[in-house]
C-alpha cells in the first residue's frame, strides 16, 4: 500500500425523524473503496434502528440528494430488509 496513491472522502448523512426517538446507525461505518472495484460492486451495506414503539413497524429507507443521484459513480440499492 503506497500512502501517497491512498485519497479519502467523507459522506454526510442526513437522519430525519417524525417522532420521538431519531434513527441511529446500527454501527459505525468506515468504508474502503479499491481503485479496481468493478462496476455495480457492493461496497458498503448499512443499517438503522429506531428506538419507537412499534419495535417490527418501522421501516427505513435511503436516498442519495439530487446531485448525488445524477454521479453515476454511486448507486444505492433497497436490500428489501
């Protein structure tokens, strides 16, 4: 690994909330991209959890904001869970 071809990025992820507890992040998240990743390779799954009553009825979704979504660098996919 040569520190001189490493580049980092930073995401901004906004979580919003309609009651009284916020979602959270199931984990913390750090992802590494390889300059060789192949196009539609899986690079990072992530999860949230919500502290609200009831505990099998909320359901999460992500989106990418409008200039995120016109880089087709990035796509997200609903893993339906």
């Amino acid at each position: 690994e040569n520190p001189a071809q490493i580049g980092r990025g930073y995401v901004a992820i906004t979580i919003l909330d309609v009651n009284d507890n916020a979602p959270e992040f199931a984990m913390e998240y750090e992802t590494t991209v390889c300059e060789n990743a192949q196009p539609g390779q899986v690079i990072q799954k992530i999860s949230a959890i919500d502290k609200d009553d009831p505990p099998n009825g909320h359901q999460f979704y992500f989106s990418l904001t409008a200039e995120a979504a016109n880089n087709h660098n990035f796509t997200l996919q609903d893993n339906k869970g």
